[in-house]
C-alpha cells in the first residue's frame, strides 16, 4: 500500500498570504488528521475529519481550517498567515485496531513565512 | 502541566549502548502509550505501543509503562547509528464519544560510532 502523500514538501510565503496543504490518506483509511510541529512546541493537534465531517478540533485560532472530500482526501487552509506559523504541517490517517488508534504520517510539509 | 512531557535531550551515546528514554503523564485515564520514531525531514513511525499497565518487547525495542509513578520509558538495546532520530512518546485515550492522541516534544537521540 501506498502511504500517506502530501505535497507539497516545502513552500514558502509571505506574511499576510494564505496557504492550502494537501494530504492523500493511505487507502482504506478513512480518518484524516493534521498537526503542527514546532521545534519548541513539539506536535500541535490541528483537527481530525472523519468520512467528510471535523470529528475533533485543537486549540488553533479560525485562521486555520480544514476539509475532506468523498475520497478521503484532505485538505488544510491557514489564511493571513504570520511568521509563527513556520512549522512542519503533518498529515496522518488512520484506523482503530484492537480499541486504539495506529496514526500513520506523511512527510509533512515545511512552511516558511517571510 | 503538560499531559504528557518529555524530556528534548539531545542524548548523545556510543554504538552498542543501552539507550532509556522517559516521559511521564499527568492523567489516569485508561489509556495506550505510543512511541514514535522521527527522523530529519520525515514523519513520525510508529515503533510501538502499551496498554497503561504492560510492558511490551520487540527485538531491539521494550516499551514500558510504571503506572504508581506515570511514568513510561522505551529501552534500546545494543544501539545502532541508524537509531539516532527524535523519538516521541504519545498518549491516547478513547472516552467512547472522543478520542485523543497527545504526543511529548520528542527526545532527539545521537548514536555514534
């Protein structure tokens, strides 16, 4: 199986611009979900989709918004973006087994605000 | 306080050490551990996972939970430089209506020759 794809791998903007993210899940899976990771914050929760719907949200302001399509697919938004949201964006899906849930992540995308 | 925190290093050891690598957590819910493995410009792997009262071994890997001190640390045995990544301790709970997977900052690991 393919694994989690996002692209893409690195972008760079500037302040005040917006940004889409894209993430294709592992097929089969159907839970989507996005983090931010920082050098000194670590792994953020950003939300999770679930068959189209946002299942789960993180302390994130309305800036940053996602959505899912009917192929699980995934897409991320962050609007009037600012320097602090230079971070690795990561994408995982994932499927329960055995009562918990086994994330799988992208290669995530490096955003550099200037 | 943090629900899960970590320690960031980095931990620098030679070749063919025992590496031991800790977190603890502040909450007593039932609930999985997790440890991931992150190298330079990848996502995070996952390596392996405990419930919250076990300990948990595979191959060079033990996984293992102190639930009296909330404490869980990951050993390596017999370290190799293909180890040195970050690794990432994680926590989730599943309350039947929300699940949630809470991950420590990651302890950057240097294995050298």
């Amino acid at each position: 199986k393919a694994g989690v794809t996002q692209t893409p791998r690195y972008l760079i903007k500037t302040r005040g611009q917006q940004v889409t993210l894209s993430c294709s899940p592992i097929s089969g899976h159907r839970s989507v979900s996005w983090y931010q990771q920082t050098p000194g914050q670590g792994l953020q929760f950003l939300f999770e989709y679930f068959s189209e719907t946002q299942r789960n949200k993180g302390n994130f302001p309305g800036r940053f918004s996602g959505r899912q399509f009917s192929n699980s697919r995934s897409e991320m938004n962050v609007s009037t973006l600012e320097l602090g949201d230079s971070a690795l964006y990561l994408c995982a899906s994932s499927w329960k087994q055995g009562g918990h849930e086994k994330l799988f992540f992208g290669s995530g995308t490096q955003l550099s605000v200037l | 306080q943090k629900e899960v925190e970590q320690d960031p290093g980095p931990l620098s050891v030679p070749e063919g050490a025992i590496v031991s690598l800790n977190c603890t957590y502040s909450n007593s819910a039932f609930q999985y551990f997790m440890w991931y493995r992150q190298y330079s410009r990848k996502g995070p792997e996952l390596l392996m996972y405990t419930y919250s009262s076990g300990n948990k071994e595979d191959g060079r890997f033990t996984a293992q939970v102190d639930k009296s001190s909330k404490y869980i640390s990951l050993f390596i045995r017999d370290s190799q430089p293909s180890d040195s990544a970050t690794y990432l301790c994680a926590r989730y709970v599943d309350t039947g209506t929300a699940s949630k997977l809470t991950f420590g900052t990651g302890t950057r690991l240097q294995v050298t020759l």
